[in-house]
C-alpha cells in the first residue's frame, strides 16, 4: 500500500509500535520529508508513547512476590464469576426448597375429607365432619405411632374417626389422603403466584362454586391446597401475579402421596363447605 | 537577552514534566480497556499477543484499540496545542 495523505496516520502509529518493514520505514521517512507539515504529527505521536517513571520505586518488591511454596491454581475470572454464579443459585434453591418443606410440616392442621360434609354448617363448625365408611378417602392419622401409610380401609376409617375427636378439641392431628378417589371435576381450581416460586394461592372449589380472590395465608397452606389437588387428580389453574390465566399446572408430581397438611378450621379453605367426592367405580362410573 | 528569556517563558511547557502531565491527562480520558491496553503495552512492554491473554482480548481486538488510544492521545495533544 502506498504512502498518502489519506493513509499515512495508518502508517505512523505502525512506525510506533515497530510494525514496518525497513522497506516502509523508508518509504514513510521519505513521505515525512516531502511532507513537512506532517512531521508535526508524528512528533505528537511520538509523545503518545508512554514513558515509565524510573524514579518511583517500590521499596518492598520483594513482598509482592508469592512464595513458590504454595501451589498456584490458575482461576480465570470468567470462571470464577460462574461458579459463583451457580453457588448462589443452588444455594439458593436448596434453601428456598428447605424453608418450604418446613413451613409446610409445621402447620398445625390435618385434613379430613369425607362425603358427607354438610353445607348449612358453618365454617368453623368441626363437630360435623364425620366420615362415613362408603368414603374411600382413606385418612391415616399421622399423630398416632402407628403410622401405617398403606393400612386397610377400615383401619384408616377408624384412624379418622379418632381423628375426630382432635378435631373437636383442635389439637394437632395430620391426616392424609390415600386410596382410590375419583373426585368430581373440577373439585379443586387454583390461581397460584408463580413467582418466585409458590408463594400463595387462591382457590375454586367444587360444584360450580368459585371463591375468587380467597387468598391462602401462607406458603403453607398454598402447598396443602395444592397437595390436595394434586392427590385427588383434580385440575389446577395456574394464574400469573395479574391473574392472568398460565398454562394447567404440572404440579402433581411434586406433591403425590405427601401428606396433606390442612387446618380445617381455617375459613378460607372451607372444607366442611365444598369438599366432596365420589367413590371411584361406584358413583363416577 | 532579557526579552528572550520571555519568549521562553510564554512558550508552551515542553519540559518532560509538562508533557508528562499532559500525556497523562489525555490517558485519563481515554476508555478503559484502551487505557489498560496501552499501559501493558509501554510500561510492561508486552506484545499484542501477551496483552491479549491477559485482557482477554484477541490479538487484532488489541491492535485496533492501541491504534484508537494513540490516534485519540495524539489528536488531544496537537488539537489543543497544548504541546506542539
């Protein structure tokens, strides 16, 4: 390429950081003389170069060296902010997912569903949830020692049964839901906020009836109603934050064959209202 | 003799202090990584290709951005005429 006007910038920073040729070196110094004004230029660039101060020096330099001994471990910064990155994120998640379980299992609460709830009893009114032995929703009591989770109906029943008694006087009884059940659909619609993860829901019951806009209270008694849903293979809406309906939930992976873990004295969950179900095989067939 | 040491004194600072000082301020003003680039390649005096493994740049991403902060250095310097 030759030397002009229009390029011999090009050319004098290349001078600069010792990338001509002899050939072109020539060739520049020869353009800089026929082009005076140029030379200026090149001084200025000249000046660009910067000249390390000589006179600061660093009295420890020793110290700044690393002792050989210790093994140096090459740990690229790209690297480094990746791993951190993922850290964070499973440290995150593990400890989210713990916080949910707990809360959770915590809750005070049992559920027990029968068929034969009835509807013109106030919500809170627990001396009427009695289980009827056509019920195929089998309640381990999960208070008890025995805590047999595949154990006969009628064992289970009976299990219920005594559960009912704790339920009068509001002690702490867990109760989950097992067996064959075949609910009638849809028994259980959800709006869930998703984000960031389960936070709380709202909840539709059975028979038509919708209750929007009754908000769980807790994480925990999100999970539970969803549990329940889960179990009874009930269909379940996921809702965004605005209410917007989401895609059907694939949640009952998450919650099959766990304990349910309900307080049926909580209004907003108003069990001894909507909960109802069919045996499988006999009603539903 | 007296009005030449005038003259001397109106006369820009050329002294290596002053143009130090200028140089500087033209290196402060320039983008980072062209800054980075520019003082491993004067004061430490590494290649384009070592300045790269350190910066993580590739080696024609180095020469472009030394050949920007010198082209940019020496427009500050002769634009304002601080120097030359």
């Amino acid at each position: 390429m030759k030397i002009d006007r229009n390029n011999y910038e090009d050319f004098l920073i290349q001078k600069l950081e010792g990338q001509l040729s002899n050939e072109q070196n020539a060739e520049l110094d020869l353009f800089l003389h026929n082009n005076s004004d140029i030379q200026s230029e090149w001084e200025a660039f000249e000046l660009t170069r910067l000249i390390p101060d000589e006179r600061l020096v660093y009295e420890h330099k020793e110290l700044l060296k690393k002792n050989e001994s210790v093994g140096i471990i090459p740990f690229y910064r790209t690297l480094m902010y990746a791993t951190s990155i993922a850290a964070s994120l499973l440290l995150v998640f593990f400890v989210s997912q713990k916080y949910f379980i707990n809360q959770t299992q915590k809750n005070p609460s049992l559920v027990a569903v029968n068929n034969s709830i009835k509807n013109n009893k106030t919500e809170n009114d627990t001396s009427e949830v009695k289980p009827l032995n056509n019920n195929l929703i089998v309640a381990e009591n999960y208070s008890s020692k025995n805590q047999s989770s595949n154990g006969s109906e009628n064992k289970s029943i009976n299990n219920l049964q005594k559960t009912n008694s704790s339920l009068i006087t509001n002690q702490i009884t867990q109760v989950r839901i097992s067996g064959d059940i075949q609910p009638m659909k849809p028994i259980v619609a959800g709006a869930v906020r998703t984000f960031p993860r389960v936070s709380y829901a709202s909840f539709i019951w059975t028979k038509g009836l919708t209750v929007p806009h009754s908000p769980s209270r807790s994480v925990n008694e999100a999970g539970a109603w969803l549990q329940v849903a889960s179990i009874l293979g009930s269909e379940i809406i996921r809702l965004s934050g605005r209410g917007e309906r989401l895609n059907k939930a694939p949640l009952e992976l998450q919650f099959k064959n766990k304990p349910v873990q309900l307080n049926i004295n909580n209004p907003y969950l108003r069990l001894n209202k909507f909960l109802s179900f069919k045996k499988k095989n006999s009603n539903n067939k | 003799m007296e009005e030449h040491h005038e003259d001397l004194m109106e006369a820009p600072d050329r002294s290596y202090k002053g143009v130090k000082e200028i140089v500087n301020q033209a290196l402060s003003k320039l983008p980072e990584i062209q800054k980075n680039v520019v003082m491993l390649r004067d004061y430490e005096g590494y290649d384009y290709a070592e300045i790269g493994n350190i910066t993580g740049l590739t080696e024609s991403q180095v020469k472009v951005y030394i050949f920007r902060a010198r082209q940019t250095l020496k427009d500050y310097l002769v634009g304002v005429e601080r120097v030359i």
